[in-house]
C-alpha cells in the first residue's frame, strides 16, 4: 500500500548516523543523500524512507503512531535494536517476542534522535 515515508529531522548528520547503523542490521542502505535529506531503502532500490532536516515546529508524530520495519530474521531485530541505542536512539522496547500480536512476532521498538518511534519486527 505504501510507496514511502518521509520524517523530518533537527540534524541531518546526526539523524543520519542513526539511521545508517539502525537500518544496517535489517538490510536497508542509504540509496542517495545531499545536503537537503537522506533517502534508504534496498540495495540497488528505490528509497522507502527518507529524512528531511526541519527547523521549525515539533517533528515526532503523536500518542499512536510508529513505523513498522520488516526485519529478516530475529537476531536482525536485535541488531537493529543495539546499533539504535549505540546511536543515539532510546528504548521503547527490547528485543523479544510479543505473543499478543502473533505466535511468531518478534519485534524492538525504539525512539530516533527526534522522537520518532520505530519498530524492527520479524513475523
């Protein structure tokens, strides 16, 4: 359904850092980036998530929202987990399975450098 997400960010570097680590684990690059944002996706692929530096205004979407990563395997989660809080980023979550959502879903949650929540989940 979706083509892909943009987020706005205080840093582009240091956003960037983050995402660079964060996303390593789960197989997804930076695909392009200058000095008005930063684009990431598949190797070779189109960008699916992209970040745009903002100065104004609050940046994190509210109560209720984050953005679901597919992770290829469990120990991808954990990856993603570690290098996000090595970066910058804040726990929301740790690593394990989460039996109320599936029999088979294993998922992180963490907090980017400018709030935004993020998932890692492998079903």
């Amino acid at each position: 359904m979706l083509s892909h997400v943009s987020l706005g960010v205080r840093d582009l570097a240091v956003s960037g850092a983050f995402y660079d680590a964060a996303l390593a684990p789960l197989g997804y690059v930076r695909v392009w980036g200058t000095e008005r944002g930063i684009g990431y996706g598949e190797p070779g692929g189109n960008d699916r998530l992209a970040i745009f530096p903002q100065s104004v205004g609050t940046l994190a979407a509210g109560p209720g929202f984050h953005l679901a990563l597919r992770a290829p395997d469990p120990a991808s989660v954990d990856g993603f987990h570690a290098a996000a809080l090595a970066h910058g980023g804040t726990d929301e979550g740790a690593p394990g399975l989460r039996a109320h959502y599936g029999p088979a879903y294993y998922a992180a949650f963490v907090r980017d450098p400018d709030g935004h929540k993020l998932e890692a989940v492998h079903q």
